[in-house]
C-alpha cells in the first residue's frame, strides 16, 4: 500500500532542525497514518486522519514532542462534515464568540504563523468551550 500524501513538519521540544515525518494511506474507509521520528516508528487506524494525529499526538507528547501544524494548535478542530467527506484533512480555525467560516478553514498538516501548540485534551477542550460560547 503506497502513501498517498507525505508531510514532513518540524518538531516543538525536540532537537533543532528535528522533524518527524507523516504518511496517510486509505484503505477500506479507514485512515492509516504512520508517523516517523528519531528512528521510530509508529501508526494509527482511524475514521478519519484528524483522530489518527490526536492518537499518535499523545505518543510524541510522552517524549516532550508536538508536531508544528495546525492540527496541533488550541483553537482549530474540524466540523462533522469535514471530518466525514474529507476525511478530517481540513479543520476551522475557531474564535471564542465567532461563528466559523469558510475562510476559516486551513490544512491540519500545515503550518502558519498563528499555531498555537496545545495537548490534544486543551485543543478539545477549548473546542468544547467553543460550541457552548454564543456566538454573534
């Protein structure tokens, strides 16, 4: 089974310079990403490839590290409908009191100058917060 998207993203609390390098496969509506870091590695199977890096977010972080994307910061998540047809590849950047938009909506392996790194419980803990803020 070959990849079908590669990234390679630096790493907050490693080395300087270190990275870790993800890979996706598909496979029978199931997403596989493997993950590749100081000489290791590691994978996970989920419904989708945002669940999959929350998995294997947990596993760097016993040894100090984050992956620098936007599926790792604070106030991004994706929606239900990103999470089902696009396979969680997309996710909004949310703001306490603001409806998300479509411009809001960013690559969960990319990088941006407005990261906020966060465990994966802060990041679904500041979604959650999110859902029950009214919103204008």
């Amino acid at each position: 089974m070959d990849a079908f998207e590669r990234y390679e993203l630096r790493l907050s609390g490693g080395a300087v310079h270190e990275t870790v390098v993800f890979m996706l496969f598909e496979d029978n509506d199931r997403c596989l990403l493997r993950c590749e870091y100081r000489n290791r590695n590691i994978e996970n199977t989920a419904t989708d490839f945002f669940q999959a890096l929350c998995d294997l977010r947990d596993v760097l972080a016993k040894d100090g590290l984050t992956p620098i994307c936007y599926g790792a910061s604070l106030n991004v998540f994706p929606s239900g409908m990103a999470r089902d047809i696009g396979l969680g590849l997309k996710a909004y950047k949310l703001a306490k009191g603001r409806h998300a938009k479509m411009e809001d909506l960013v690559e969960i392996f990319a990088e941006g100058p407005d990261i906020v790194l966060a465990s994966v419980d802060a990041q679904e803990q500041f979604f959650r917060d999110w859902l029950v803020t009214p919103r204008s």
